[in-house]
C-alpha cells in the first residue's frame, strides 16, 4: 500500500486532503495519507525551524536540523522512499511523473515556506541510499508553500492506484492517458450529454450515429486537433 507522508508548519491547511476520492480511499485501505507538523518533529530544545540566510538576503530559510529531524522520524524501512521537495525550482509535475510516482511505497512531502528548505537537505538524502529525491514544482509560478502543490501531486497519483476509482476505464481514454503510448500525450476528446440541443447548440451528428469505428475515428482527431491548438499558444 502507498504511504503519503506530508511535512508542513500548517498541518491544518492540509485537511481537504481527508475528503472525496481520497478520504474513501484511505477508508477502504487503499491508501495512507499521514499529516505532520515540522515543529512537532523536531528534536532541538527551540523547535525553531528557520533562519536568516547565509550570504545575507531577504527572507527566512527552513534549518536543515528540523528537516532532517522530521523526515527521519517518519521514514518506513521500504527499500526506496520517495522524497518530493516542492519548490518552483524543481522539475515540472507531469502525469508521466504521476504514473512513476503510483508504484512507490512510501512518499515523503516536504512542504517548505519562507525562501524555501536549507540546499543541504536534498544533497543529505541523495546521499542516502534508501532515498531518492525529487525536486518537483507544479507550474511556472510561484506559490506561497509548498502545501497546494503536495495536494495536486497526491490527488494525481492516488487515482491512478488500483480501486481508487469506480470506473478504472476511466483512466485509459483521458486527457495526457500514457497507459497506451508512452511516447504521445494527447488531451481528451470533447465530451456531450443529453440533451443533443441545448440553447442552439448541437451536440455533433456523428456522436448520435452509432457508428463506433467512425466516433473512434472522429474522436481522435478531436484529439489531435486540440492538442495542436494548445501546443501553438
Ligand atoms: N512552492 C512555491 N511555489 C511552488 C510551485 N510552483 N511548485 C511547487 N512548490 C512550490
């Protein structure tokens, strides 16, 4: 089973995290999110948790001691444990990095704030063995912690394990779906309901035809074509 373990100042922000999809998930055994707050990890007397910067600068920078105090304590014995420190210096989130991510054990969340966790950290547990380290940001901007982007990564991953979704054929035929290509990755084809005219719009005729080699046919290059209007924006 898949171990979520998140490390923040401000445990409280990370609460949406027991409901939806993922609170049942956690309910049936699927998966584990566990919540810790830094301060309670650390071991110093001051349970400070950050500093001024060497070199001078703007700004706070999170100690390595409490970081390493806190990802120590909740580290399980699995043979690899993924740490993601979010940062939007990191290497862009993807749903190739969600796939790589769903056959993890155990996951380890540093949620930093401030100008970020002390550079140590990461060179610390790329040393280790057991460890592997990912510096991961969401997006080209620049959030106030790292808490938001955890939560996108593990609402990511976690519907891609096995029975977390009612309809696991949902999964194949998605937006950015790597299940049958690895090498292309397309968004999803545009989607109607009933009813097939609503305030002069119709859905399209081929969709009400019946036809499912011709709908495949036309879903695809649905497909294709809104995937090239976002590629040249
Ligand atoms: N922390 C601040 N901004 C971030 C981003 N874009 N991605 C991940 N972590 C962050």
């Amino acid at each position: 089973m898949l171990r979520f373990d998140l490390i923040s100042i401000f445990p409280e922000y990370l609460s949406p995290l027991k409901l939806s999809l993922l609170g049942k998930a956690q309910d049936k055994g699927l998966l584990a999110i566990n919540i810790h707050d830094l301060r309670d990890q650390t071991t110093d007397v001051h349970h400070s948790v950050d500093d001024t910067p060497y070199g001078g600068g703007a700004g706070m920078v999170m100690s390595p001691v409490a970081w390493g105090d806190a990802i120590d304590q909740i580290s399980s014995d699995a043979d690899q444990i993924d740490l993601v420190i979010l940062t939007p210096a990191g290497k862009k989130f993807n749903q190739k990095m969600a796939y790589e991510f769903s056959k993890s054990k155990q996951i380890i969340f540093a949620c930093g704030r401030y100008e970020g966790i002390d550079a140590r950290v990461g060179k610390y547990y790329m040393q280790q063995k057991n460890y592997k380290v990912h510096e991961v940001s969401i997006g080209d901007y620049v959030l106030g912690g790292g808490e938001v982007a955890a939560m996108v990564i593990i609402e990511a991953v976690a519907r891609l394990l096995p029975g977390v979704l009612g309809n696991p054929d949902s999964l194949k035929e998605e937006s950015h779906s790597i299940a049958g290509n690895k090498d292309e990755s397309l968004v999803e084809y545009p989607n109607y309901t009933k009813p097939a005219s609503w305030r002069g719009l119709d859905v399209p005729e081929i969709l009400l035809s019946g036809n499912h080699g011709e709908i495949a046919k036309w879903r695809r290059s649905e497909a294709e074509r809104r995937t090239r209007e976002l590629e040249a924006e």
